[in-house]
C-alpha cells in the first residue's frame, strides 16, 4: 500500500448502531455491509461480539458473506471478549480483532480504578492473546485524546511492542481540537519507536462539531486511517461523517496529497440506505449528502453556475452518485428499467424480491404520476416487514372533525386470507388508527415516536414514517410508506407487530432486532 493511501475503517455497524435509535436487524446489517463492501471500504467493524447474543451473530454472519473488506469485531482486553470477537470474524477471508482499554485519568480514576502500570499489563496481555488467534490486531486507548502525553505514548510503545498492527487514537467525548490533534499525533510519531511499522489510525466524535476536522488533522499528521461512519452516526453527536473525510480528500488533493479506495459515486446511495435504515434523516444541509447540498437557489448563484459549474460548485453531483435526472419512472415503465433503476441505485434484489417490489411500484404508479428514486427506495426499503406477515393491511378509513375525536376504521387481513375489521377513536388520526390495529392483532404498542419523512418531492409524494414503539419492555422501530400519512404509519406499526409476533412465533431471539438488553463500553 502507497504512503500516501488512508484506509477507510467503517464502523457504522458498531460505534454507529451503538446510538440510540440506530439498532439495526441482522438483514438491515448485511445490507448496509454488502454496501460498504461496493463503496470500497478497507475494513468494516461490525459489531461487539460480546454486547449481547445478536451482535455476536451478526458479526458471525457479516464474516461468513466474505463480502470482500477486513471483517473487524471490538473487544474488552479480557479473554472471553477476545475469544467471542474471534469465533465471530474467524470465517472471513481477512478479519480483524480490535482490542481497547481507556488510558486517560479520569477513565483510570472513575470507571476503571486501574493504575497506569495495570492498564499497560491489561492492554498487553489482551493484545498477546488476540495475535496468538489472528495477525490482524487493533489497539485502542480508549480517550486518547486526553491522556497525559507521555503515558500515551508509553502505552502505545507497549502495544507494538506486544503484537498490535494498528494503534487507534481516539477521541471518545470529541473534546479535541485540530491544532491539539495536530501535535499529539506529532508527538507520538516522534517519541514512539516502531511507530512506523504499524497503521497509525485516528476515531473521532462529534461533540464540540470537528469530528472531520480532527481527522483530517491526524491524517496530515501522518495517521493511515480513519475510523469514521456512514452519515456520521454513532454515539452523542456522532462520529467523524465518511463521506465528509472522503471528499473532503479527494476534493482537495492537492493539499492533502493522499487517497482513498473509496468509489465515491456510492456515498449518496449508502447513505440514503442507511438513512432510510435507521429512520434518523439528515438535515437538508448536511455536507455531502444533504439534500440541499447541490441546490443552488440564489439568482446570483443560479446565473453563475450556468456560465460555469465551477463557480459556486467544488464538487460535481455525480461524484457522489447523485444522479441529475432523478425523474425516473412512471406508470407505463417495465420490468427492466425498474430493475436497472433499483440497481444504479445499488439495490440487487433476487428475483422474489424484485417481483413483490415491481408489484408495489406497479400499485404506487396508479396513485402517482411520477416516480422518484426517493419513490423507488421507500419501496424496497419498506417491502419486507409487513408483506411477510402474519397481519396485511387490507384498507384503512379515517375521519377526523375539529374538536371531536377521530375515527378510524381497518380491515386486516390474517396469515389464511381471512378478514379482520375494528374501529376505534383516538385524539388524532394517527391515535384512532393505532387503536384499530392494536384491537385487530392484539399487540399493544406503547407509541416513544412518530417521524414523518417525504419519500420524493411535490405534493403527492409519498410519506416515509418511522415509529418507535415499545413492547414488553424492548424497544423497536418500524417503517411505512404510503401517499397518505396515516395509512404510511399504520403500514410501519404493522410491521414492528407482525416481526414481534414472528418472533414469538419462533420462539427465539431476533438477532439485533430493537433488543435493548446490551452490554455497554
Ligand atoms: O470512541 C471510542 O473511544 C471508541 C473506541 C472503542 C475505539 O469507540
Ligand atoms: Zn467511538
């Protein structure tokens, strides 16, 4: 690998599902995995194997697919998280254990009550035991960032020393700032020995907003990678955003003067995927991937960039993989250019699945004109849940009069076509006809949050809602779409009550699936 290449470290699967709202299911995680694997990341951290029975099984399954980047897992330094981590990565063609202790005083003082010579022995010994299993290991110091500098580079010293080929600085509260950042990297590189035989590798938070900042920073200080997240999500304010790292270098190579392997024209269509996934939006003028983030509004902008794109633009939409003529599809378009559509927009489908989906673009076509990529995503990302049932939503009335109660009417159909109709009132709409279903199914959910997205853009678009319910003291999160509002979170609500009695069905734990019972770092 050249000098001047940074290896991309995703860790939306671990440090970014670890915020709240962001759970995933284990067939959302092999999604958002698969699609990192065409963006081209160098490793993918997809879980701590440790933290509960399904991230074990969901980094197990990620490594299995060998879908083509290093397969990381994160570990406590004790034998059991290790011995987890590796029995979780073990089947992928290249895996990684990533080992992490915290350094800093204050973690030394307050949560751990180790002295610094313990923390040293825990972080060697864990290290030493992660290269007797595999070549690839990760070291952490947990608050790197505020660790008395010479400790820290002791304590780096040491990692080496005992087998580590990577060190990970981060900045777990994001209390630093790139000039500090700047010299701590300076610093070690000049105070450790070996230093340059390992990948030095920078993780970064968002809290004081300089997450990319900070990073970039460690990069030009001579760190090979960066640990970063799809959207930016992870725990607090996040983490350091990918897309924002990786244009940021590629749009202004000539200073950075280093590369990425990322293919850039997949960042907007993950990060709409993983948006779309975990229900948290962006807002419109996020870098990047903001929906705002290549519309030029003002006249003056306007006028210039018709002389010239370069005036007010310093990247080109299609960098990113936005398309221009995001206009697709309509009633009349066929099989194929569906197809064709879902796969530019880095979907791939099987067969079963193209088929129930092209029946929903078939039925959504009828209720609107025309059909966005926001359209086609909300159709796929929304297809699995309620259609595997065991509950169908067969139709939904709703009346509303100001100041009296609404009513709402539905008709659901069960697992052998039989119909099930109940009405019910409530304060609003949304109420009445969470009230109705839970009457037709029996499942009583505790309504946390309604979110309210447009799929697309004018007056018919479709509305994209994401409930978050509770249910027997778990938490889940479901997804609806639909051109009506209401119908849109009964469709969600569905969905969350057929996956929980699917599951009661089986019997058994739904990896990764909304459970909240987690160990925590
Ligand atoms: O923020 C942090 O310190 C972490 C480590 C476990 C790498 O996520
Ligand atoms: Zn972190």
């Amino acid at each position: 690998m050249s000098d001047k290449q940074i290896r991309i470290f995703d860790t939306t699967l671990r440090d970014g599902e670890q915020a709240p709202g962001c759970s995933m299911t284990l067939q959302e995680k092999l999604r958002v995995a698969k699609a990192l694997a065409e963006l081209n990341v160098d490793i993918i951290e997809a879980g701590f194997p440790a933290a509960s029975p399904g991230d074990f099984e969901s980094v197990k399954t990620i490594a299995e697919r060998n879908f083509g980047p290093v397969i990381c897992g994160l570990a406590r330094c004790n034998a059991e998280d290790i011995q987890k981590v590796y029995d979780a990565v073990k089947s992928a063609e290249r895996h990684r254990i990533h080992v992490f202790v915290a350094t800093s005083a204050i973690h030394r003082e307050h949560k751990l009550k180790m002295a610094k010579e313990e923390i040293i022995k825990s972080a060697v010994g864990a290290i030493q035991m992660a290269r007797e299993l595999v070549d690839d290991v990760e070291f952490s110091p947990e608050d790197a960032s505020r660790t008395e500098l010479s400790y820290l580079a002791e304590v780096v010293s040491a990692a080496i020393e005992a087998g580590a080929t990577t060190v990970n600085i981060p900045d777990t509260v994001g209390y630093t700032v790139p000039a500090e950042f700047d010299r701590l990297f300076r610093y070690l590189k000049e105070h450790v020995a070996r230093i340059d035989e390992i990948t030095l590798s920078v993780h970064c938070h968002d809290d004081l907003g300089m997450a990319v900042a900070n990073s970039l920073a460690a990069v030009s200080a001579g760190a090979r990678q960066i640990e970063c997240t799809i959207n930016g999500i992870g725990e607090r304010a996040g983490n350091c955003s990918l897309e924002e790292a990786v244009m940021a270098i590629k749009t202004r190579a000539e200073f950075f003067d280093l590369e990425t392997g990322i293919d850039s024209t997949r960042l907007y269509p993950t990060s709409r995927l993983v948006s779309n996934i975990t229900g948290m939006q962006l807002p419109r003028n996020k870098a990047i991937v903001g929906e705002n983030a290549f519309a030029h509004e003002a006249g003056i902008h306007q006028h210039g960039m018709l002389q010239h794109a370069s005036t007010y633009e310093i990247m080109r939409p299609e960098d990113i993989g936005l398309s221009n003529s995001n206009l697709v599809l309509g009633k009349h378009s066929g099989r194929h250019a569906f197809r064709d559509r879902l796969v530019e927009l880095g979907f791939e489908l099987d067969e079963f699945e193209t088929n129930r989906a092209f029946k929903e673009f078939k039925i959504l076509a009828d209720k609107k004109k025309d059909i966005y990529d926001g359209d086609l995503e909300s159709i796929v990302m929304n297809a699995g849940g309620a259609s595997s049932g065991p509950w169908t939503l067969k139709s939904l009335e709703v009346q509303t009069h100001t100041d009296e109660p609404a009513t709402a009417a539905v008709t659901l159909l069960d697992e052998d076509g039989k119909e099930v109709a109940e009405s019910a009132h409530g304060d609003g709409p949304v109420a009445a006809a969470f009230q109705a279903l839970e009457h037709a199914t029996g499942v009583r959910l505790i309504l946390r949050n309604f979110e309210l997205h447009s799929a697309s853009i004018g007056e018919d678009a479709q509305g994209e809602v994401t409930v978050s319910v509770e249910y027997e003291g778990r938490d889940y999160r479901g997804h609806g779409a639909s051109v009506d509002i209401v119908e849109a979170g009964c469709r969600a609500c569905l969905e969350v009550t057929n996956r929980i009695l699917r599951r009661a069905h089986r019997g058994a734990a739904d990896p990764g699936n909304g459970d909240s019972t987690r160990a925590t770092i």
